[in-house]
C-alpha cells in the first residue's frame, strides 16, 4: 500500500498547482492513497492575514472541491480530505468544532509556531538555542495530549535550524518519541526537505540521528510527501529510499491510516 496524507493546495500561497493536479501526478507516482492537509486557517481576531495559508472564506470550498475530485477518481485513487494543523491553545476549541461541522477525516499536527503565528517565527527557522527548542518540545508535546490529531508531522523539524544534534536534542528527541509511544501517535518521516538535501548534503529532517532515538524507543512512522508541488507525488525515489530507511532502522511503518 501506497499512501501520502500530507498534501497541500495553492491556498496557501506556497504551493503550486492545481488540486487535480496533485491527484494526476499521485496516481503516475503509483499511489494508492492521496489525502490532502492543506493548513489550517485560523480565526484571527486581530486583523492578522497569514502568508502561508488559506483564508478561512476558503476553508468550504476546500472541503467541497476535495470531496468533488473524491468522488470522479474514485476508480483510481483513495481520496481523503483533512488539514495540517498547529497547536494554539486559545483556538483548539474552534478547532474541535471546525472538525466536526466540515467533512475532516483526519488533522496533521504540524507544530509550525507557538502560541501562535501572530506571536512568533517558524520553529523551522528559528529554533537556533535551548530556549526555542524546549519551546518546540513544550507546544509539541501539549499538543499531543489533546488528543485531535492523528499524527505527528516532522516531528524533527527543529533540525531545519538547530546548528547541531547534541546532549539537547537528544533529550528533547526522546521526549517527543516517548509521548508519542503514550499517545499512540505515528511519527511522520518527512519528505519535504528531501531534494534539498540531497542537493546540498545538509542533515535537516528527517534527521538520522531523531530517527536513530525513534527507534529505540520503538515508534511507529509514517510517510508523508509533503507535497507542494504535483512533481513530488510523481517523483518515486525519495518515497522509495525512505521505505528502505525505515526498514534498515527496523521502524515499524504505518501504510494506511484507519479514518
């Protein structure tokens, strides 16, 4: 079984492609499984406009035109429709109920910022000393606890800036693997930086030595494309090598989320 459920649209203003176009590319890449996890809009009372996400008024027509490819590829592809989601304690209420008066099947937990993104900077892009860092583990593990999401999306995406894995790391890595264990949470073994990576020879995420800790601690992944462009659900390499990965590491992975 081959399935991705981190996908994202145009709405959120960086991506690209249209949604029909991801499904396309999806099934020349062999899955058999698409879910998209556009992110979340958030009910902002401030007047504060996202730059990396859809506007709420977009929210239903996100769900509808989802369901409405769901229903003509049918034939060819599983279809599910979600969202990537943060966790802002303030909002999880609202959250609660967006979920169950839209069609969701299911919410990513993406741990992007924290309180907020009014308040402050992508961890992917600022977590450069101990107290961001304890600030990632703190958000990230609270969020687990609420129990809304269905998994963990880069849960190593403090190695997008940390200038190391040290001591630090390693404790902060052990502690998200051990709440996930307790909140029976997948792992995702993120795609999303992969080609960068590979052209640059940089360790961001997936991180191997996160991984190296997820194993010990017996977790259960993952994958996840990450998708921005349709190109990425056509490109079979990075998917393949990760399977290859995660069955050197002995990682239990998880082909199909039960929705």
């Amino acid at each position: 079984m081959k399935a991705n459920y981190h996908t994202h649209t145009s709405r959120c203003h960086h991506a690209e492609g249209t949604d029909e176009d991801y499904i396309k590319s999806a099934i020349l890449g062999g899955f058999d499984i698409l879910g998209f996890s556009d992110h979340a809009p958030w009910p902002y009372t401030t007047g504060f406009v996202s730059e990396t996400r859809m506007l709420l008024s977009e929210l239903p027509d996100y769900v509808s035109h989802i369901l409405e490819l769901k229903e003509k590829y049918k034939d060819q592809i599983e279809i599910h429709v979600g969202l990537e989601c943060e966790y802002y304690p303030q909002m999880i209420s609202w959250l609660s109920e967006i979920k169950e008066k839209y069609p969701l099947e299911y919410l990513l937990f993406g741990n992007h910022h924290y309180p907020s993104e009014e308040e402050a900077s992508f961890f992917g892009m600022c977590t450069t000393d101990l107290h961001q860092l304890h600030r990632y583990e703190k958000s990230l593990i609270e969020g687990m606890q609420t129990g809304l999401y269905t998994y963990v999306a880069h849960p190593d995406l403090f190695m997008g800036a940390y200038p190391t894995f040290d001591k630090h790391c390693e404790e902060v890595s052990r502690n998200i693997c051990r709440e996930a264990n307790k909140q029976h949470l997948p792992l995702e073994y993120n795609l999303g930086c992969a080609d960068y990576c590979e052209m640059t020879g940089e360790s961001l995420f997936p991180h191997p030595a996160f991984w190296e800790i997820a194993k010990e601690e017996g977790c259960t992944a993952i994958i996840g494309v990450d998708a921005h462009a349709p190109y990425n659900l056509a490109t079979q390499k990075y998917y393949d090598k990760a399977v290859e990965t995660l069955r050197m590491l002995g990682i239990p992975r998880l082909e199909k989320l039960d929705l």
